[in-house]
C-alpha cells in the first residue's frame, strides 16, 4: 500500500511550484486531492488531469485564502464531493523583496493576508472536520529567511509573515493534538522556484549556491518529499515541527 492510500488532502496554491509539486506527490502515494488555486486557473487544471491519470480523484477548487467566506465554501466543497478532509498543507503565498524602510505598506499587507490570515482561516475550517473524525494532517510553509539573512536579503516583512506561521504551528500543534491532529510546518531554503528566480538577481542566487554546503539549489521535490513524510501516518508523533529542506544552509 502506498503511504496515502484513502486519504483526501487539500492543497492550497497547488498550480504550480511547491503546492503542484506537493499534490502530484500525493497523488502517486494514493491520496485524492482538491487542488486550490486562486489565479493560477490553467495550472490548476493541469494538476487535476495529472492526478487523475494515475487514477486519483481530484478536483480544482478557486478561493481566494485569506477571504473567509471563500474558504469556508471551499471546504464545503471538498467534502461534498470526497467525503472527508484528512491533509491540509498551507502552501499558498506570496513574496515581496524590498529593503525594510522602503516596503509599501500594502505589500506586507498583502503579504500578511495570504500567508499569515490565509493559514488561519483554511485552518481553522479544516480542523473542523478532523476534529471530528479525530484524524488529521496539518502542514504549513514558513521560510528558512526566518532563521537567517533577513537582514541583508531584503526579506524582513515576509521573514516577519512566516515567523507568525511558526508560532501558530506550535500553537495548533499544542491545542489539537489531543484530538489526533498534528500540526507541522516546513520551512525551505534555497530551492528553484518561480518565486525565487522573480526575487532574486544573479548575484544573489551566486551568493547563495555558494553558501550550501551541497553547493546546489534544491528542487520542488525536495519539499514534497517533506510533505508526503508529514502527512503520513506514520508521522503521528511528530507534531509542533519544522523541517528545513535547506542543503545545510541552516543547521538548527
């Protein structure tokens, strides 16, 4: 049997990067997956005819994660049509790069709405349903910019974001554990993403290679690796964790 086999996620910003990369892995581990997606339509849709070519059930679901009402209906949505919701990863996101004194406020504002609003609300519907059925799988996405070169990247405002992500994880962690839910986060680092090649120069990812002590950036299958090992069953007594797919760059 494969390690999801039964199991029906929802995977926010799963039409491309991290979160298309995450629900494909899902999928070949037997999981059934609504796939989110806010503008990312077309991505979306290719997710959909790749899980269900290996035979899955899915589904491509748009809501907007930090508006409340769009979430709650897409819950709604994902367990009319699979009957449950066993694994939810907060991957969606948003990333602006700017020196601190010169970051618009409405840029960490949308910042701090999808990332930090975004992950509480599709939380705190998801949980429901888990709670209930005293079964769940929570991951969400921080940052190694968290722990490292914040101040020099130009990654202050959203380093800021996901360190709220980390400290609601541990929190969620503490408050659901006795209900079979697990709460966990993975917080990459030096990975080739579209978002990372938007925010970076050359010089920077030069930089930054040759920081790793592997001396290469990772891939998106990397994450997804993480992802499958957390939702799993077998990860029942990890809870309130960060994983860190960072090719060393931070050894904590």
């Amino acid at each position: 049997m494969a390690r999801l086999d039964g199991r029906v996620a929802l995977v926010t910003g799963a039409g491309r990067g991290f979160g298309r990369a995450i629900a494909l892995a899902f999928g070949r581990e037997g999981a059934d997956v609504a796939v989110n997606f806010n503008v990312s339509a077309a991505g979306a849709k290719e997710v959909v005819a790749e899980l269900e070519a290996l035979g899955r059930r899915a589904e491509a679901v748009r809501a907007d994660v930090a508006n409340g009402d769009q979430v709650r209906g897409m819950v709604d949505r994902v367990l009319a049509r699979f009957g449950r919701l066993d694994i939810l990863v907060n991957n969606a996101g948003i990333m602006t790069r700017g020196q601190f004194l010169d970051v618009p406020i409405p840029d960490y504002q949308s910042m701090f709405a999808i990332n930090v609003t975004g992950t509480f609300l599709c939380t705190q519907h998801a949980l429901r349903p888990m709670v209930a059925a005293r079964y769940g799988r929570i991951i969400n996405f921080s940052t190694q910019l968290v722990r490292a070169s914040v101040g020099t990247g130009g990654f202050a405002a959203y380093a800021a974001t996901k360190g709220a992500v980390e400290a609601f994880t541990r929190a969620m962690a503490h408050e659901f554990g006795q209900h079979g839910v697990t709460v966990n986060a993975i917080a990459p680092g030096g990975i080739d993403t579209d978002m990372s090649r938007a925010v970076m120069t050359p010089e920077y990812r030069a930089r930054r290679i040759s920081e790793l002590p592997v001396r290469h950036l990772g891939q998106v299958e990397d994450v997804a690796y993480c992802a499958v090992f957390l939702a799993a069953e077998d990860a029942h007594y990890l809870t309130g964790q960060v994983l860190q797919p960072n090719g060393g760059w931070v050894m904590a």
